[in-house]
C-alpha cells in the first residue's frame, strides 16, 4: 500500500471515527431512553461505499460487542471479512468494528474476533443499555442480576446454575420460578449490599435500566465484577440486550430460541392486525396504580415497557402525543376522551397472577371500577370492556402474551384461534419448565 492512499485512508477512518462519536450516545442522560439510544445504533454504521461486502444488518437486533463489526447479531468469520475490507479501504467503520477498542481498525481487531469466533477469547468487551463499554472476563460462571424481571428473563436461558444472588422482589413477587435459598443483594438494583455481593464473587452484576445513571457508582464499589445495565425487562431493548447476555454467557442458542418464540407471537400480531384501518381500530385507555399510591396514572406510547407493548394491537392510545411515559390522570380527562376500551395494568403484583382464580379477579374488577363517578358513561365501562392485565405479561419475554391480550380483547374476531393463556402455559413450560396456576389477566375475551 503506498504513503499516499494509507494517509487518505487513515484521514478518512479519523473523519468516520468522528462523525462516530459525535453522533453515538456516549452519556446516559435519561435512563428511561438510555437503551433506545443504544438500540439505534445501527444507524451510526449507514455506509456510502458501493463496495461494502455481505453487510446485512436488516433487523434492528444487534450484538453490542465489539467485533460485531458488521452489526448483525453475532460475532463470526463475516465480521472478519468486514473489518479487512475497512482496512482495505472498501468497507466503512462501523461501531464495533474495533473489537480491541484503542480506536484504531488494524489487524488486531482481525486477531480479537477470530479469537472470539473461536470461543478462544479470554474477554470481550460490550456496550450496555447505558452506552458504558464494560470488559467482561470469560468464560462467566457466577451472575447476579439485581432485579426481578431481568432475573426471570436470565432463567428461561437456562442460567439457574450461574446466578449466585437476587433481588429481594425476586422472592417476594416471583417465588414459582424457585432460587429461593439465594441470598438477597438488592432492592430493584437498589441499595446493593456490596458486601455481600463480593463474597459471592459474581463475574457479572446486572442491573436495570433505572440503575443506568448510578451504574459507574456502583461499579466502584464492585472491583473486579462487570456491571453491566441491561435492558431485559423492556419489550423496546429486551431483543438486542438479550442478544448481548446470550453470547456474553455462551448461552447464544438459547437466547435465539426465545428470541423466535417471541418474535413468532409478535409476527402473528402484526400480519393479523395490519390490515385494519384508522376506522376500525377501537380507541383505548390504559393505566396503571403506581407503587403504595392510590392513584391512576395513563401509560404513552413512549413508556418503552408497557407502552410500546400496547402498541401495534389493532387500537389507539387515547394518551397517544402526551408527554412523557407515564402522567397521572384527571378521571375527567378519561371520561372527556371517552375511550372503547380499558386495560388496568396491576403493577403492584400482588393481587393478580400466581394462585389466583377468575373469581378473584372479577372481584378485583369490581373494585378497579368502583369508586369512579362518571366512569358508567365511558364506552369502555358501558360496553363491558374492561380487561385487567398482570405486569407479569407485559415486563420481560412475557411481553408478547401481554401484547396478543391487547389484540384479542379489541379484536375477538381476529384471534379466535389463539388464547393468551395457552401461550402462557407454553411459555413457562419450554422456558422454565414450570406449571403454575393462576389468573394473569381478566376476563378472557371470547
Ligand atoms: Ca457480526
Ligand atoms: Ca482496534
């Protein structure tokens, strides 16, 4: 290669190393947005290069490790034969193309990723749902995820043997997945007992997406343990974050098996619903009761968990265009809006779910409904389409059950065939190997 086309080429991996860190989310401002912003990196690797070989990142799931270097959804020998052609000068750097991370596309990058192609790796480093790049150690053997829905999340990967603490949530809210002599480190990722946690020697400490601002704190006081934030409760990160977990854990097959289960129920929403038009979707009301509070509050479509899995259901939000995730409601505002349809999510995750009978929850109806003076007017409560729907199914890899509930009670018709509790039944039998009575949503539309 001669002085000349080496400087230009240098010039101009300079130049797309710029663009790159102007343009990728290198803060986590806000944590609710912190794995969307990550997710989206795909579009820091649009490429104008005619000549750019085999690059397909046609889904939006992407591996966030580096080496990934053609941004698809596992590290492999196309990623070797992408990072030459950067160094060749035809293809253009991508985000995890420098799979040393010491921001420069050389051989070495080439050696790393046919090391982790091999499974002869001795480390990788990944990005988390904060944008932080954390080395992690391998192979793992120990992690503690620090809260509930990523733990159930990491057990239908087949982790029960590797994770060595939880949540106290993860006890009190999810006892039918077992793990009940593990010690308990942690509140929802909050107030971690350090202590502890270095007793149990865990290589990897996960934490949620609301723990994304407190993660660098937090990891000073673990050395030598990768925390890492990771987006497994939320339906809008979950495909990438779980992507990442599955490799990082050598549990890549497993995390593709959920991953098609989840994306099957999805598919089957979409193809059954994308027909409807503006004119025949039903308008609805969705909210919640936030924490010891007795007040309601209306879930927006930008709510990245439960919002986003309201979405594309055959309906439409009435808190569609209002800000923020989560607003507490002016029951006048609900009667004004005068929606078709009301789902009550019951987050407070005690009183639906696990042992509980349709009986119970029509009692616990009864009492979503009573005390709400106007309310008898509303369409939703009038036409008795009222649905009340556990958290369980709609945080984590459950979110699909909970997605094909919204479907089904606006759109019967289309969905005859499928019942969201056979669906649940299914899931924790081939994900969990489990079989738990319980009531997770109600009524069951016909
Ligand atoms: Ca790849
Ligand atoms: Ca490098």
């Amino acid at each position: 290669m001669n002085g000349m086309k080496t400087k230009v080429m240098v010039g101009i991996i300079v130049g797309l190393l710029l663009l790159t860190l102007l343009t990728s989310p290198v803060t986590a401002s806000s944590s609710a947005n912190a794995s969307d912003t990550a997710n989206l990196s795909d579009s820091a690797v649009v490429s104008d290069s005619a000549a750019a070989p085999d690059f397909v990142a046609t889904s939006d799931i992407t591996l966030n490790i580096l080496g990934n270097a053609n941004g698809d959804r596992t590290i492999d020998m196309k990623d070797v034969e992408y990072t030459e052609s950067i160094i060749l000068g035809s293809g253009s750097q991508t985000e995890f193309a420098d799979a040393t991370g010491d921001s420069s596309i050389d051989m070495l990058d080439v050696t790393r990723i046919e090391l982790i192609n091999l499974g002869k790796a001795k480390e990788l480093t990944l990005v988390d749902g904060a944008g932080r790049q954390v080395n992690v150690t391998l192979p793992v053997k120990n992690i503690i995820p620090t809260d509930y829905r990523t733990t159930e999340t990491l057990l239908a990967l087949g982790t029960g043997d590797m994770i060595v603490g939880v949540d106290r949530a993860f006890h009190e809210r999810m006892a039918e997945f077992g793990l009940l002599d593990l010690p308990e480190v942690s509140m929802h990722g909050q107030s971690v007992d350090y202590e502890m946690v270095l007793t149990l020697e865990p290589d990897i400490v996960l934490l949620p997406l609301s723990r994304a601002e407190n993660a660098d704190d937090i990891a000073r006081n673990l050395p030598n343990t990768a925390v890492v934030v990771m987006g497994l409760a939320s339906q809008k990160s979950i495909d990438s974050d779980l992507t990442t977990m599955g490799f990082v854990l050598g549990k890549e097959k497993e995390a593709n098996e959920l991953l098609s289960w989840m994306q099957d129920y999805e598919e089957l929403v979409k193809e059954r619903t994308s027909d409807l038009t503006a004119d025949e979707m039903p308008t609805f009301y969705y909210e919640y009761m936030s924490g010891s509070e007795e007040k309601w509050w209306v879930i927006t479509p930008d709510d990245p968990s439960a919002g986003q899995v309201a979405e594309e259901t055959g309906g439409l939000n009435i808190a569609t265009g209002l800000a923020g995730t989560s607003i507490e409601v002016d029951p006048e505002w609900v009667i004004e809006k005068n929606p078709d349809f009301m789902f009550a999510d019951l987050m407070k995750g005690f009183d639906s779910g696990p042992g509980k009978t349709e009986e119970d929850m029509e009692n616990l109806l009864t009492e979503v409904l009573s005390d709400r003076p106007g309310f008898e007017k509303v369409n939703a409560v009038k036409n008795n389409n009222v649905y009340l729907v556990d958290r369980d199914i709609i945080g984590g890899p459950r979110w699909v059950i909970g997605h094909i509930y919204f479907a089904k009670s606006m759109h019967p018709e289309l969905f005859e065939d499928i019942d969201p509790a056979e669906i649940h039944k299914e899931y924790l039998k081939k994900f969990h190997n489990l079989e738990v009575a319980g009531t997770w949503a109600y009524p069951l539309p016909e």
